[in-house]
C-alpha cells in the first residue's frame, strides 16, 4: 500500500529519546549536548527557569526545528533522518498545544478545533461537528464554538488549543505551560483532564511543559529539569520527590524560593540608597 503510515510499524507507546542533542537559534546555544528519556505511555513534566529553553525543546520534538546536533528518537525512528513522507507521518502522530494556544484568528473557535480533521480526513462535516463539540465539551467551552479567538479569555484560548491537540488522538501529545493564565480552579480541572485523558487512552505518551508545582504533584510519572542549557535531572516523580539536592528541592518546596528571593531582596539595595530614597518620597508626599 503506498501509505508512508504504512511504513512505520505500529509501536504500543511512543518513548522519546534525546541523544547528544544540541538545540539552538542561527548560532546560540540554548540546550548543549543533553541525553535523556521520556518514557511511552507515562505523563512527563519539564521543569526549568523562563528562558530555559523548554518551549525550545517542544519545538524540535514537534519538528518544527531542525537541533544543531544531535538526534531525538521517538521509539525506534530517528526524526531527523526520515525520508519526508516518514517524516510526516510521524508528525501526524503528534498533537501539540502551543503555549498561547496558537489559534488562527480568522477561524471560529469549532472550526479552530475542528481544522486537523478538516484538512487531513475525509469526514464529513456533521462528524467533524460532533466530535469538536465533544472536544470542546471536555475542556469546559461546550458553549463557546462559534466564538473567534479574541473573544476569549487567555487560558480559555489555551484550553481550546488543547483540545485542538486531542483532537486527531494522537499518541504523543506535547503540551506548552497549560495550566498558566487559568485561575486555580480551571488549572485543576486541566490537571484532571491531562489524567483522565492518560487513563482513557493508556499508551498515550504525555510531555508537559510546567512552571506549576501543583501539577506537577498530580500529574507527573516523570520529570526532566532543564537548568543553564543542560540536564539537572531526568528521572521518576518518585525518586524525585525524596532528592535532597537543593538546586531540585527549590523547584519542589514554593516556600524555599520565596525565603531565599526575601533574602536577595534584603541585600538588594543599600541602607543608605534607602534611607534616601525615603526621605526623598517623604518631602514629595509633606510637599504643599
Ligand atoms: N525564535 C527564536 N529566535 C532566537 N532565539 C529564541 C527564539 N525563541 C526563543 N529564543 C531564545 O531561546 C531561549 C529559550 O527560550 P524558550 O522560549 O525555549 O524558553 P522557555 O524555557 O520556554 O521559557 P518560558 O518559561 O518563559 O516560556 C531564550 O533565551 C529565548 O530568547
Ligand atoms: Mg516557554
């Protein structure tokens, strides 16, 4: 059959494998040689400072970048050696829910969600209708199909791009930050969903970008922790969670980071600076 789907033999669940691998822009390095897993059917969390390169890092395992060097495995294939159909095919196997949702503003939000199914089957319209409004449904915006993207709030943008993601049930799924911009009761409920969408389909392979402790805690078999364009760890939630590193536990304990900022902060600025910076706002406030 000349199907390049066909070509790729069917693997239960999809793991992720970097080897050696160096990602980057024109000639700046963000991520410097990094080996490490993610393994199929399990949920992993990426954890690392703004700036780290962890939105980077979704990019290239999506394809949309080529790495400086260096290979990402997804199972047995080599992403960037595949012939161009291969390639594709494998792309079709990845849902991605980009970190501002990524949706086109000209679409409404049903046809947003709808448009992987729209280009890329031959379903007709009333099916695609009805399992976008099933998707829209699993992330609470049952009611708000036919709204444009900027009609909608931040996070209810992102909770379309997710089920824009799911739509096509791919078994890789790459999620960017989904929890950040919703209010703590919209993250819980993507927390939940990210693990109910795990239980309902168990070889699904899971990668979510998060600066979300809480999340973390509930969604997370495995973690990677990017730090200063390297690895600080990549390793199960349950080893993690015992680690005495201190670099890993400020990650873990929200309290550690916020007693150590107060302390920055006190040696931030001199007395003297201060004492006249107070003396200063307080003629301006007793000025006439
Ligand atoms: N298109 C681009 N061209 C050049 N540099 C880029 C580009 N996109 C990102 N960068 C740089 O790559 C580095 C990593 O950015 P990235 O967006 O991957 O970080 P991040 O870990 O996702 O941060 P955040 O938590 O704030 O989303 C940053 O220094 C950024 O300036
Ligand atoms: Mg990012």
């Amino acid at each position: 059959m000349n199907n390049a789907a066909m070509d790729m033999e069917p693997t239960k669940s999809w793991n992720i494998r970097l080897v050696d691998l160096t990602l980057g822009y024109e000639d700046k390095v963000i991520l410097d040689r990094i080996n490490a897993s993610m393994p199929g059917g399990k949920i992993t969390v990426i954890l690392g400072g703004s700036g780290g390169g962890k939105s980077t890092l979704l990019r290239h395992l999506v394809g949309l970048r080529k790495p400086l060097s260096g290979k990402i495995m997804l199972d047995k294939y080599d992403l960037f050696e595949l012939s161009d159909k291969s390639f594709r095919a494998l792309r079709r196997r990845m849902g991605m829910l980009f970190q501002d949702g990524a949706l086109l503003g000209s679409l409404s939000l049903a046809d947003n969600v709808g448009l992987p199914l729209k280009e890329h089957t031959g379903l007709s319209e009333k099916t695609i209708a009805e399992v976008v409004q099933y998707n829209l449904d699993l992330v609470g915006l049952a009611d708000y199909g036919d709204y444009y993207p900027n009609e909608l709030s931040g996070g209810m943008r992102k909770r379309a791009g997710l089920a824009r993601a799911m739509i096509t049930s791919p078994p890789i799924l790459l999620c960017d930050e989904p929890t950040s911009g919703l209010d703590p009761i919209n993250a819980a409920q993507m927390d939940a969903l990210l693990v109910s969408l795990k239980k309902q389909n168990p070889d699904m392979t899971i990668v979510v970008v998060s600066h979300d402790i809480e999340s973390l805690y509930t969604i997370a078999d495995h973690v990677m922790v990017l730090n200063n364009g390297g690895i600080a760890y990549n390793g199960s939630m349950e080893d993690l969670k015992q680690t005495k590193d201190p670099f890993l536990r400020r990650f873990l304990d929200r309290n550690t980071i916020y007693e150590e900022t107060r302390e920055d902060l006190r040696f931030a600025m001199r007395p003297e600076t201060r004492n006249k910076v107070q003396n200063a706002l307080d003629a301006w406030l007793d000025k006439g």
